[in-house]
C-alpha cells in the first residue's frame, strides 16, 4: 500500500510502530501507524506500518537508525548487589 506523499519507513510489529511513531513525534516529525493488515483467510492485528510524509523520511531513518545502534542504557537499578549474593 503506497499513499502519495507519505513514505513507509517502518514496518514490525504493532507496539513498536507505536513506539517508534510516538519517539519520531517527540522529534517534531509527523508519523502515522496504519495496521489493517487483512489478506485473504488470514487477518494479522499485529503487523503494521510507520510512514511520515515524503519530506521528513530521510530524517526518520536516520532517527530510528540512530536508536537501534545505539547501546542499551545503563540500568543500576537492575544490578544485584555483591554482598546479597553471600
């Protein structure tokens, strides 16, 4: 499915098109999710589509890029302690 003007530049799983469209929003870009997904016997709920208009998707790969290159955060909160270990 191609809309004029608008350019796919994610495709996965529902949730994280959603996450992806609400990190790309903050950014001040203008993501929609589409996830109508229904060919033949089978209908999948689950799979979607992130587009942004033609303008702004050079810079949404280069945000989403960005993010799955990056490392993960540090999370101290989920490091046990030594002497608990005892």
């Amino acid at each position: 499915m191609s809309v004029k003007g608008w350019t796919v530049v994610f495709q996965g799983n529902r949730f994280q098109a959603e996450i992806v469209a609400a990190a790309l929003q903050a950014h001040g870009l203008t993501p929609e999710v589409f996830g109508d997904n229904a060919y033949g016997v089978l209908v999948d709920f689950s799979a979607a589509r992130l587009m942004v208009p033609d303008g702004q998707a050079a810079t949404a790969r280069r945000l989403i890029k960005e993010a799955e290159e990056a490392p993960p955060e540090h999370d101290p909160e989920s490091e046990s302690d030594p002497a608990e270990d005892v």
